[in-house]
C-alpha cells in the first residue's frame, strides 16, 4: 500500500514538473515574442530617422547650391559701389572696426598726439 502512495506522489510529481515545464516554455515564448515586437518597431524608427536625416541633407545641400548661385549677384553691385572711392573708405573702416588701420591715414582721420604718446614730461 505504501508503494502504491509513493508510485502515485512520484506520478503527480512528474507532472507537476512537465506542467511547469510547459509554462516556462509559454512564458519564454511570449517574452521572446514581445522582444521582437519591440526590436522590430525599434529597427522601422531608425529606418525612419536615417531616412529624415538623408533627407535633410539633401535640403542642406540643395540650399548650399542656391546661396552658392545666388551670390555672384549680389558682388557685382557691390563692385559697381566699391567704384567711388569714398564710399570705399567708408565701408573699410565701418567692416573692419574691429581691427586697427595700417598705412592709410590723413591728418584729419587722427591726431598727431593720439598716435605718440610723449608722457607728462617735466623738466626741471
């Protein structure tokens, strides 16, 4: 009778271990489905970002080749400006205010005393 007791526990045993078993498998299966779910939506978004960024440089360039061709225009009326020559001084010094001068000064453009300075001499 024991024997019976114990053949029958050792029965439900095993099949309690072949039914977790079979949810463990379920349980994988579906992690794993739900993984590749998620890889998969991961791969279609960068596809999607690499398209938007191939596409924007396309834009970038397209807008390069334009100001590229579009400012030849503008120098040659800046040539025609450039042909008075006050007009020419103006615009140096108005561009380059940042910069000193070199060489082209008039007596009216700085004074003598800013350009040397001969300190407070005393003599006694």
């Amino acid at each position: 009778m024991e024997n019976g007791i114990l053949q029958s526990n050792l029965k439900l045993a095993g099949s309690d271990d072949l039914l977790a078993q079979k949810q463990f498998e379920i349980m994988l299966n579906s992690s794993n489905n739900r993984i590749n779910n998620e890889l998969s939506s991961i791969k279609i978004m960068i596809n999607k970002l690499n398209e938007d960024i191939h596409e924007i440089k396309r834009q970038l360039s397209e807008n390069a080749s334009r100001a590229r061709a579009a400012e030849p225009v503008p120098a040659a009326s800046e040539s025609a400006k450039a042909a008075n020559p006050a007009e020419q001084n103006k615009a140096k010094y108005c561009e380059n205010s940042q910069r000193p001068l070199y060489g082209d000064f008039k007596p009216e453009d700085v004074s003598v005393s800013k350009i040397f300075y001969f300190g407070n001499k005393k003599f006694k």
